[in-house]
C-alpha cells in the first residue's frame, strides 16, 4: 500500500476543469496559426479586456497538431510568464475556448457558419501570404493550385493553403447566411490587411468569382501593428512555472513585458474591448508599421545574421557586442530619416528597443529570427535602402544588412530555413559577387543595377566573409 505520507502527490496540472482561470468564454473569435506569439500577444489581449468572458477564441494550428496535443488537456489554459529584468511573473491565460488542429475541417466549417463568430485573427507567418513578389497571389505554387482545383470540385472541401482555408471558410459562411466579419491579420506585413485582402481576392476570382460580391459587403479586412519579443518554449520554461506556480504546464509561453497592438479597421459583427486592455484603435496604422517593422524588425534581422556570423547566438548576447550594436545604431539612423512619427517619439522608442534586447532573461535565438529572410528583408530593410538612395545617399547600415543575408545564404552563421529554401539557396551560390548580383536581383532590378549599392554590398560582404574581419 501506498503511504500518502510517503509518496509524494505529483503536482498538479494547469487545467479549466481544474479551477483554475475563467470559464470557458463562448466561441466569437477564430484563430489561425495557434503559435507563441498569437498566445502572447492577441489571447492576451483579448484575456485582459474587460468583457473577456463573453469573447472565446477558437485557435487553430497551422500544421502540426502538437501544440493541440499540449493545450487540449488542460482545457486550452497556459502560464503566460511575463519576464521582467526583475524576475518573472505568471498568469494564467483564459481566452482561448477551443483548440483544434488545423486539419479538423468540421471544427473549421462549424467556426465559420456560426453567426457568434465575429472576428478572425492570424498569424500565420510573412511566408503564409503566399504573395508573389508583385504581392498579389502566387498562383504558380502547388499548394495554391491544389487549392483552386479542390475549391472548384467543391466548395466544402479541404483546403491547404492560408488564402485557401480563409475562402473555404467564407464559402461556408455564405452558404449559412451567417452574416459579417471582420478579418484580421496580425503578421510582420506592411498594410498586412490590404495584403490578405488581395490574396483572399485573387483566389476568389479563381475558385468562385460570385463570391467576390458577398465578400465585399460581409468582410471587413482590418490592418495592424503588432509588437511583443516572444521566444520559443524550454524546458526551462516548464521549470519556472512549475517553480514558481506549483503548476505542471506542457505549453507556457515566455515574453517580455513590452507589448503593442495598433488596429484600424471596422468591426461590423463586435469585437472585445481590446482598447482597455492596452491596444490602440487608429485610422492609419502605416507610421507605427514603419517604425517597427524597420527599426525592431530590421535590426533583428541584421543581429540574426551579421551576429550569429560573429559566433552570437540570442539577441541580448549581439546587442551587448559594441561592433554589433554599432552596426544596428547605423541602420536606426538611415531608417529613422523615413519614418513619419515625431523625432522624440522615434527617438524613446529607440532607446526602449535597446532596453527590450538587451534584456539579459529573455534568450531570444537569432537562429528563429534568421528564418524566411526572404520574406523579411524586402519589407524589413528594402523600403529605407530605397529611400536612402532616393535621398541621394548610398546607406551603409542598410547594404551592410543585405551583405549580412548574403552571407548566411553561403553558410555563415545561423543555418538557412526559408519557406523559399531552394530558390534562396540558389542565391548563395557561385562567387561572393555572383551571390551579390543574385541576392540583389531577387530584392529588386533596381538594386541590382545600382552600381554603388552593388560595390557597398560587395564590401560588407567581403569584410563580413573573413573570420578576422568579422572578429573586428
Ligand atoms: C522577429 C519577430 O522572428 C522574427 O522575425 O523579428 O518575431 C519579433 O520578435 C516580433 O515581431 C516582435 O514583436
């Protein structure tokens, strides 16, 4: 016989029907891409407005049906663990209702004819967009056209692709009279509304052009800025919480304690007062875009790059390097000449952004933010290298990021995943100029036939190339 005395009780398992957090709000938000970031940043949101307990969100995964297996039984809950330069603290969030792995299409279907269901948020990467470098719809990917041929055949079934399972779900909602929506991107997209819009718009026209109407009139495709560091999960995050919480959690997410959401946009079915909880509603949301997707965003992916080809591995360990740190201040000042908000604004946010990165308790790798530079430095670094030039000045922080990428791409530093691997592989091969001319290629004819942009990135290139130069 066991002695209870003796024998230790295992701890606990974070879990609703445990008692822990709210009940279970009913389903008027649907998730897709139920990852880290969205559980950090949109779920908390939604967990703090002051009517959380009637706005449930339904998440879907991408993919992998992994984080589902974690969150499922323990009724969708997680520790969200806020890390402060002063330690951790932790909070149970509540939001989500129901998680359901991507490939549940009844879950989907039944989602989308619920009259309830009033917005649809996502985060499904910049690659998930499946934009073709004029930003409309790359119909030439299989994925998209197995969608289009399935979508055809039957507008009930399956389908593969984000702009796919979104129009599936619009179908299904027209066909239920399920009435409007509103959508809402929350990527690292410049106009990430119009952008989905226009993807959304391609496919309709080629699956079922009557719904282009319906869409009109029903859909309300909002755009935001979205802004919180959210690393992936350890083990040791497990350990804290259970540390700290006396809770086991599979799945608590990490973050730091800055967190930004700007939305514009309109709301025709409700939506949670997210304003009360710290979002900001605005009519253009572009300055603030800018000022993050270029100078956090930016710097990010040059830190991944030119900072792990220094021998860096998180973000707090580059920015703490002088030479790196020099190298981001350089690419802040060319950036921040194109920036639309005030001086001092730009100016404090600056100086908060060191703070965040150097923030030595969140281990951020800049091998997961090297990932998809394809689909990163052309929104994150291209717009002020073109606007520098514009100016008249060849930028030497920018062109010093592009020669950064370069270098990966040819095997220096963080390793190379890209939703576009083989074609960005490609890139990387030849001679150091031949991968110079190709990289600048792919980011626009016009750099590529700029003879002083080539011989800027070309240098960096060089120098970054030689072990000891990029020692120095
Ligand atoms: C990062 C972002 O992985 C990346 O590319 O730059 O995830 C970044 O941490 C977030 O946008 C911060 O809000």
């Amino acid at each position: 016989m066991n002695d209870p005395t003796l024998t230790p009780a295992a701890p606990p398992r974070l879990s609703r029907s445990a008692g822990h957090g709210r009940a279970a709000a009913p389903v008027r938000i649907l998730h897709v891409g139920l990852g880290n970031f969205f559980r950090a940043h949109q779920a908390w949101y939604t967990d703090n407005a002051p009517d959380a307990s009637e706005w449930g969100i339904a998440a879907f995964t991408g993919r992998s049906p992994a984080m589902v297996d974690a969150l499922d039984p323990q009724g969708g809950l997680y520790t969200l663990i806020t890390r402060g330069a002063d330690g951790d603290r932790f909070d149970v969030v509540s939001s989500i209702s129901a998680v359901h792995d991507g490939a549940d299409h009844d879950a989907w279907l039944a989602c989308w004819t619920s009259p309830d269901l009033a917005v649809v948020t996502l985060t499904v990467t910049e690659a998930g967009y499946l934009r073709s470098p004029t930003g409309r719809l790359d119909t030439s990917n299989p994925d998209v056209r197995a969608d289009v041929e399935a979508l055809g055949a039957d507008p009930t079934a399956p389908a593969r692709t984000t702009p796919g399972r979104i129009v599936s779900g619009l179908l299904a909602r027209r066909a239920a009279g399920a009435g409007p929506l509103a959508i809402l991107p929350c990527d690292n997209l410049p106009g990430n509304g119009p952008a989905l819009a226009a993807v959304v718009a391609d496919l309709v026209d080629l699956v079922d052009r009557s719904l282009a109407g319906w869409v009109a009139d029903h859909v309300a495709f909002g755009t935001t800025m979205v802004d919180r560091i959210t690393p992936a999960t350890t083990d040791e995050h497990r350990a804290a919480v259970l540390a700290g919480t006396g809770l086991v959690d599979a799945s608590p997410v990490p973050t730091e304690p800055f967190s930004e959401w700007i939305i514009a946009g309109a709301f025709p079915n409700g939506r949670p007062d997210w304003q009360a909880a710290g979002a900001r509603l605005v009519d253009d949301v572009m300055p603030f875009e800018q000022r993050k997707l270029w100078l956090l965003n930016g710097s990010h992916s040059l830190l991944a790059y030119a900072g792990s080809i220094r021998g860096h591995e998180t973000v707090a360990e580059a920015i703490a390097d002088p030479v790196c740190r020099g190298w981001v201040e350089e690419w802040w000042a060319e950036a921040s000449r194109h920036l639309s908000l005030a001086e001092a604004d730009v100016a404090a946010y600056r100086a908060a952004l060191l703070r965040r990165f150097e923030n030595p308790r969140i281990r951020h790798a800049l091998a997961q933010i090297a990932a998809d530079g394809s689909q990163k430095i052309p929104v994150r670094i291209v717009p002020a290298l073109r606007a520098e030039l514009a100016a008249g000045r060849v930028p030497v922080g920018a062109t010093r990021a592009v020669a950064a990428w370069v270098g990966h791409l040819r095997g220096h530093g963080a390793p190379v995943h890209d939703a576009r691997a083989e074609e960005v592989r490609r890139l990387g091969d030849g001679t150091l100029e031949e991968s110079v001319d190709k990289v600048l290629g792919f980011l626009g004819v016009d750099l590529a036939a700029d003879e002083r942009v080539r011989a800027a990135v070309l240098e960096h290139a060089r120098s970054l190339a030689t072990p000891a130069a990029a020692q120095s």
